[in-house]
C-alpha cells in the first residue's frame, strides 16, 4: 500500500478532519474509523482506553510532511477518517 496515494485519495473522496482536538471528539463520539497521527504528535494525546476502539495509524513522517501527503500546503499533526471514499487507507490500520 502507497499511503502518501491513499491519504491523498481519502481527503479528496473522503469526509476527514485535522486536528488533534477534532480527532478526540470523533473518538469520543465513535465517528472515528481511524486516526492518522504524524511522528511529532504528542504520544499521550492518543493514549489511554478512550480510544482502545479507534485504529491509530503512525504516519512515519513529521506533522509538515503529512500535510504534504494529504496534498495540502500546512502541518496536519492528527488526521480523522470519517468515511474512508475511494481510499484503502482503512487497510493500513490492519498492518
């Protein structure tokens, strides 16, 4: 799997939401399906058994970089999947 491709796909065919704050509120009211945070996210802002129901993928780049990997031109440091689209990035949080 090419996840730059797939989380370019996800936000252009998907519904998604950046943020930290956002992707907790998701989680809190089950709309997550996943969260995709980058390698400078704070760790506890995803620990604990409040998001034990939410796959959390670890984008292997910094905020800056997932940014550029969902095509936009600022630091994303949390990315919510909402409705995946046409993306397979759901698979990712199988790996």
């Amino acid at each position: 799997m090419n996840i730059e491709r797939s989380l370019k796909l996800l936000v252009e065919s998907g519904k998604v939401y950046f943020g930290v704050d956002q992707a907790k509120k998701a989680a809190k009211t089950k709309e997550a399906k996943m969260i995709v945070v980058s390698k400078n996210c704070p760790e506890e802002a995803f620990s604990g058994k409040k998001y034990k129901n939410v796959p959390v993928y670890h984008f292997k780049g910094t905020s800056t970089e997932l940014g550029a990997a969902c095509g936009k031109p600022f630091a994303i440091s949390a990315l919510t999947v909402i409705d995946a689209g046409e993306s397979d990035i759901l698979d990712a949080g199988k790996e």
